[in-house]
C-alpha cells in the first residue's frame, strides 16, 4: 500500500515527544488515532506517565470513545509486545489508566479546583453546572436584572416597540455563548411604526384575494399555509 503524501507527519505525531505538536486536518483524515497512537507510544516508551497526564476534549462522549480506545489500543500492543521493558511499560499503564485525565475541559478545570479549592476560593464541594443548569442560571440572572431600575427601563422601551422580554432570549444566549466577541450596540431613534403596520396592511390586502376561502385539511402547499398563518396572526395584533 502506497504511503499517505502526509506520513512523515504521521511519523513525527507517533515519536517525536521532545516538540509540542499543533495538528489541524480534515474529518475523517485521522486525528484521532493519531493522538491514541501518540498516547499508547509515549506510554510503551516510558516517557508518557498515566498519573501526569492530561488529555482534553470538547465534549463528554468524545473523551468517553478517546478513553476506550487507548484502553483498546494498550491491551492489544500488550499481548503482541516481545520487548520486555515496553511490556512492562504497557502492563503498567493498563493498571494506572484510571490515574490518566481524558475528559472535557470543564471536568479538567473542575478537578484543578477541587484539589486547590482554597486557593480558589471556592468551596470544595461546587458542581459544574451543564447545558440546562446553565439555561436555568441565565434566565434568572435575567429576570433578576428586569427587576432593577435599569431593567425596568428596558422593559418600558420593550414595551414602546411592542416587543417582550422573551423576544430578547436568543440575544442573550448568542451573547452569553460567544462572550469573547464584543457585539457592536448604538442608541438609535425607533423605527416609524406606523408606516410599517401601514405596509404590512397593504400587503395582507394584496395577499388575501390570492387565498382560497378555506385551506383543505389535506393541503400540503407551504407557501399557502404560511400565508394563511400570516393573516391570521395579523388580524390578532392590529
């Protein structure tokens, strides 16, 4: 079989553990048994130590499959090893893998704090909080925040444009999920309402004669029924 153009690369992953290695490739290219590879070798050799390891990942299923695959990986170069120190080596980290980190970043960080909450400053016993904690936390931050005078203040200018709140949440989830971006705001006048509604009006006019009186309950025209659902919902706000 006829090398990948990249091996030399792949070469350098597997052995070189003197240099700090940055790889990007496409899906599917394998990057990840690159790093299972790079992990299991650095333990054969004895300059990768179980205890002192670290191995970061985005998500909790990705950790969950690295995991299992250097355990695979590490039982299968076991029973084929005829050298006995890399058997050795092999044997041993089989034994200590429980003491390598392979998890996501906030499990990472939370293990940092645990084992220096004092320094922290934080009680021992915090949990991370996940996806849904985090929704629930955001939310209440939020109302909490309509409650003050500034907010109040938000809601009577909500309420000029005849906007709510809630119409604000994937604003502020947006915001709250890429933090580092900093998102451009200016006071602007509001908008004419009036000639909007005025134009909405005029349209629906224009639109309504091109409806049949009723829409058959086995219709499957989409562009019908986004219609009808347009002028009826507009009939409920004017």
């Amino acid at each position: 079989m006829e090398s990948p153009p990249d091996q030399e690369a792949r070469c350098q992953i597997l052995h070189d553990f003197s240099t700090n290695l940055f790889v990007e490739a496409s899906a599917g290219s394998g990057k990840t048994h690159s790093l299972v590879s790079r992990i299991v070798e650095g333990l054969a050799v004895g300059l990768v130590i179980a205890s002192e390891t670290a191995v970061v990942t985005f998500t909790r299923k990705a950790a969950a499959e690295l995991r299992g695959r250097v355990r695979l990986r590490l039982e299968s170069l076991s029973r084929d090893e005829i050298d006995p120190k890399r058997q050795e080596n092999l044997s041993n980290a089989i034994t200590n893998l429980g003491d390598m980190f392979i998890g996501t970043i906030h499990s990472f960080c939370g293990r940092l704090l645990r084992e220096h909450p004092v320094a922290a400053g934080v009680s021992p016993g915090f949990l991370e909080s996940d996806e849904v904690e985090d929704v629930r936390l955001r939310l209440v931050v939020f109302r909490n925040y309509l409650e003050s005078a500034e907010g109040m203040r938000l809601v009577s200018h909500l309420s000029e444009a005849q906007m709510s709140p809630r119409d604000l949440h994937d604003a502020l989830a947006k915001v709250c999920e890429y933090s580092e971006v900093e998102f451009p705001c200016e006071v602007i006048a509001l908008p004419d309402a009036k000639a909007g509604w005025e134009a909405l009006g005029q349209f629906a006019a224009e639109l309504e004669p091109l409806l049949p009186p009723s829409l058959a309950k086995d219709s499957k025209c989409g562009i019908q029924d986004t219609a009808d659902r347009f002028l009826r919902r507009l009939s409920k706000v004017r």
